[in-house]
C-alpha cells in the first residue's frame, strides 16, 4: 500500500472519516452517473421531485457495471481491509442515494447499533460520491474521534455506549468533496448532513470484517445469510465471494 493510502487508513482509524479524492477520472465519473440515472429510471424513479432522499438497494445493481465495479474495486477493498484489519470483507449493504435540492439534510446520529459496543473497527463505510459537497451544501459532517466511544473498553466490562444525547453535541466539523472522490467512514464516528441544495448522489458499500463482532452484528450476518441463500437473484462471480459469508 502507498503511503497516501496508508495516510487515509491512519486517519478513518483516528478521526472516523477520510477522503480520496479524485479516485474517479473524469471519463469514469461520466459514465456512473450516467448508469446511475439508468438505475433510478429503471426503477421507477427517474423524476427529481425537490427535497426527496431516495436510495436504491441490493444485488441488482450490480447489473450496472460501474456500480457493480465500486462495491469490489481492489483499491477500495485494500483500504477497507487495512481500516478493519481483516483480510477479506464481507459486503453486508449495497446501496445508492440520491438527494434532490431543498432537503433538509440528516440529523446528528451514529450507526453504531445502540445500547451496544462493538470490538473496534469491525464495520467499515465507504461512499464514492457523484457530485461535490460543501459546508454550505450537503457535506457529511462529524465528531473526529467519536467513533471510538462505541468500542469495548478492556477491563471495564459495563462500559455502556453513547446515548441519543451524547451525541446531539457541537463540535461537529465538515467533510467536503468532489465529485469522483471516495469517503471512508466509520459506522460508529458521529454524523450528520449538512442542508442540501444541489444534486447529491453517491454510491455506498458497507463492510464488516469476518471475524469477532458485536451480538446484534452477528444476528445482522445471520439474518442477511438466510436471506442471501434462499435469494433467486443472481450475484455476479467478481462479487460472489464479498457476499458470501
Ligand atoms: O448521506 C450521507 O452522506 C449520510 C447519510 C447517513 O448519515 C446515514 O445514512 O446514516
């Protein structure tokens, strides 16, 4: 790994977020956004009504090649893997998001699973981004560090994790972006999205290593296997062994 790449790892390890920019080239950003409108006509949803989040999930979008390419690319697998420490991650959720101007943005929250903690760096997000977001406009903002309060804490076996009120703090601090460039962020890190008032798409991955996580990540695994096995929708072979557990 490059040492820009070990850069990003250090920093989603310290802060909870980091961003690659310019991962895509231009040629490249044209032809993802241009599967991604592909997909939401596709599904139903191809007009841009204002202030609307709509995402798209699953395995079928993996019928859309550039798509499909993000959630495997090995550039962002190495650097997942690197954030996790495990070798191999297992693609838990697939997904895109589009928001259309006037939306309000997202409150403050974590994705870590509430009332629980978690061995440190078991999940891992990544976002590559279609369109540039700013403080004025759509960035993720964030808690740098606050990710790690979900952890388990050796030696201290009723350390309980952050409440709802914890984490509707100040402090928060903006991630801004181009278009083409990945965001990595810790499930756990405190987040928000800042009002919206331009096109905001992405398209997102998230990961979980293979090995010790928390009781309700591993009924999550569980329940998304089941699923997954009694599926009749096809899973291309280059994703076959991410989705697999
Ligand atoms: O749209 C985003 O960048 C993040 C959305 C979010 O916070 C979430 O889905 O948990």
């Amino acid at each position: 790994m490059d040492s820009k790449d070990r850069e990003l790892v250090n920093a989603a390890r310290e802060t909870g977020i980091s961003v690659l920019p310019g991962f895509l080239s231009v040629d490249e950003l044209e032809v993802l956004r241009s599967e991604f409108t592909r997909a939401y006509e596709d599904a139903g949803c191809g007009e841009l009504e204002p202030a609307k989040r709509v995402a798209l999930r699953g395995i079928s979008l993996c019928q859309y090649p550039a798509i499909k390419r993000l959630f495997v690319h090995p550039r962002i697998l190495k650097i997942v893997s690197a954030i996790t420490g495990g070798p191999s991650p297992w693609l838990w959720q697939i997904k895109t998001n589009r928001y259309t101007p006037g939306h309000p943005g997202v409150g403050k929250h974590s994705d870590g699973f509430a009332g629980e903690v978690s061995p440190p760096h078991t999940r891992q997000a990544m976002a590559v981004f279609l369109d540039d977001i700013w403080e004025e406009s759509g960035a993720l903002t964030y808690v740098p560090g606050s990710h790690k309060l979900h952890y388990e804490v050796s030696g201290n076996p009723g350390y309980e994790s952050p409440s709802t009120e914890d984490i509707n703090v100040d402090g928060y601090v903006p991630a801004e972006l181009k278009a083409g460039s990945v965001l990595f962020r810790v499930p756990e890190v405190w987040h928000a999205v800042n009002p919206i008032h331009h096109l905001r798409r992405y398209v997102t991955a998230s990961y979980s290593i293979r090995g010790r996580v928390s009781g309700l990540m591993e009924q999550k695994i569980a329940e998304t296997m089941k699923e997954r096995r009694e599926s009749e929708e096809p899973v291309p072979e280059d994703v076959r062994e991410y989705w697999d557990y």
